[in-house]
C-alpha cells in the first residue's frame, strides 16, 4: 500500500516520452480484436529468459539509432544487419527499440528481425497500456518492456496479467528498491536496473551494483545502461548480473560483431537468495 500511496506520475524527460506513448497507445485500441485474432494463431516466439540463463553472462543487444541523452548514434542504421552482427558475435537476443521519435526506431524493425533471425527479441518501447502488449505479442516478439517508473502500480499489475495472459515475457526495469518491490509484486521473472535516470537522464554506474544483489536469484537479473567496456561486464558480473543490456556502443561501433565478442565469455557468479 505504501507503494500505491507514494507513486506520482513521471516527469521530465520519460513523462514527456510516456504521454506520447498514451497517444500511441490510445490509437491501437481499435485494432485490439485483430491483434487478439493474430495472437490465437501464432506459436510461442523464442523464449528470452530461457536465452539469457547461461553459464556467462549473457549479452542483450540493442538495435539504437539515437536516443534523448546521446543524440544521433548510428543514424542509418540497418536493424537486421545490426541484430545479425550482434548474433555472429554471441548475444544470447536482441532489444528492438520501436519507439520512433526520440529513438528513431519502428515497428517494421521488429517484423524485419524477427523474420529474419532464430534469435529471442525484446520489444523495447514505452509500454504503458495492454493494446501495446497485444501488438508487441501479434508482432511475435518474444518479450516487451515495462518501465516500473513509467505506471502506476494499479497499471503495472494490470500490464503485467496481460502479458501472462498473452504468454508474452516482460522485462521488468526498475531503479530503485521500492520499484524492485512492485516488480516482484508484480510477478516478475526478469528484472532489469536501468543505471541511467529515465527522468533526468544521468547516469549513476552504482545503481546496479547496488540493486542487483537484492534481485532473487530466481529473477533474472540484467544491468542497463553505461555498459561500455568487458571491465563493465566484469563489475557488473561481481554483484550478481545474469545478462547485461548493450545499446549504444554497440551500435556505434564499426564492427558490431567484433564489439559484442569483446564483452562475452565473462564468467556469471551466482546471487544468495
């Protein structure tokens, strides 16, 4: 209850971007019986959890063109190409951003991937209504983002029903304990720490260290943001981590497949609880 009491809505950079997403989300619901008539047609996609379970720690490698807190990152950008190099190098799946204003990212990125490679992709977009869940499971993504920041706890559960109901996985991301909480509430079974503030958009490297520790070792556990270097994936490695999600240095890199290679094989250690 203290949860539900202490919530306001976001503000700043990820309140901007979440009431556009409102739109976005506004505008699907016509199409609600056609996503739900597509769904009951297709096979589960490749599961992401079960991917990002290894003996190393996994690498979840994002497709971003640009993004509110670095600008223009890799502007022509080809997302099958990107994801493809990702996996020649060995990431364990693939974050698709769809958001397409501040992102530069599409829907037709995901489609594109997801026909083309075996690998498990994450929807990652503001998602912050069921049609958005319902579109990213008819679209065949294996799982889809929720921002915990991003809702209101009533939401978040609500969002989250809806993706079991849908057998879509969720990536939960959090940046605090009290989110951490509501995630687990919520039923969460991947938690990711977003080390970058969505609504100041500073970075703060130990937040990660600090929150992953308290993740249960059944939840997988993934550090975002500020992942740059195989000394990141080592630090992050240290505490705990499962996966780490890469974005931007990866996609800025010449040799996205040679990039990813230099961040896997870091050893995973295991979580107490």
């Amino acid at each position: 209850m203290q949860a539900h009491s202490q919530w306001s809505p976001p503000t700043g950079t990820l309140g901007a971007i979440v009431a556009e997403a409102q739109l976005r989300a506004a505008a699907l619901e016509p199409r609600l019986d056609s996503f739900s008539n597509a769904v009951s047609a297709l096979p589960l996609a490749p599961c992401l959890e079960a991917a990002l379970r290894q003996p190393t720690v996994a690498l979840l490698a994002e497709v971003k063109r640009q993004s509110p807190s670095k600008g223009l990152i890799a502007g022509s950008l080809d997302a099958v190409e990107q994801a493809g190099a990702y996996r020649d190098g060995g990431a364990a799946g693939v974050s698709i951003l769809t958001e397409p204003k501040h992102f530069g990212g599409s829907l037709q990125d995901l489609r594109n991937v997801i026909r083309r490679l075996g690998l498990p992709v994450l929807k990652k977009d503001f998602h912050v209504a069921p049609a958005q869940l319902y579109e990213a499971r008819a679209e065949g993504a294996s799982a889809a983002l929720l921002i915990v920041r991003a809702v209101s706890p009533e939401v978040l559960k609500e969002l989250a029903s809806c993706g079991r109901l849908l057998r879509l996985e969720l990536l939960f991301e959090i940046r605090d304990e009290r989110e951490l909480e509501q995630a687990i509430g919520a039923g969460a079974t991947m938690i990711g720490v977003n080390n970058r503030n969505l609504e100041t958009l500073v970075i703060d490297p130990a937040t990660a260290e600090r929150l992953i520790p308290l993740i249960p070792s059944h939840i997988v556990a993934i550090a975002e943001s500020g992942v740059n270097t195989r000394a990141d994936v080592e630090r992050y490695a240290a505490v705990g981590a499962d996966a780490v999600l890469v974005g931007s240095s990866l996609s800025a890199s010449a040799d996205p497949a040679a990039a990813t290679r230099a961040l896997a094989g870091v050893d995973r250690r295991a979580r107490g609880g």
